[in-house]
C-alpha cells in the first residue's frame, strides 16, 4: 500500500469521525458526562471496597451521597 493510499484512508477515516461526532454531538453529551463521573469517582469506591465495603454498596452510597 502507497504512503498516499494511507494517508488518504486516514484523512477519510477522519472526517467521517469528526461529521459523526458533530451530528450526534446532543446524543454523546450524557454519556461522556456519565464516564467522566465514573472516571473521577472510582478511586472513592475503590478506597471504600479497600475498607471492606461491597463494590455494589459503595456504589450505592457515593450515587445517593451525590443526590
């Protein structure tokens, strides 16, 4: 394969990620916020499941803490 097929696959491949994204922007918008709340809060429910608390507990606790 020639360096202008790939770079040609990859610039394609490109816009079409970035026109995905731009059109289901309203779409993506929950679930990006979902796992960057995920993301920032495991290390709390991991320090609870260090402590002895169940995975599904912490869970449960930190979710109804939050409320």
């Amino acid at each position: 394969m020639t360096l202008t097929r790939q770079m040609t696959f990859w610039v394609l491949t490109l816009v079409v990620g970035v026109l995905m994204l731009w059109m289901l922007h309203e779409i993506l918008l929950p679930f990006v916020a979902g796992m960057v709340l995920a993301y920032l809060l495991d290390p709390l429910a991991t320090r609870l499941e260090r402590m002895g608390v169940n995975r599904l507990v912490a869970t449960l606790a930190i979710t109804a803490r939050s409320c």
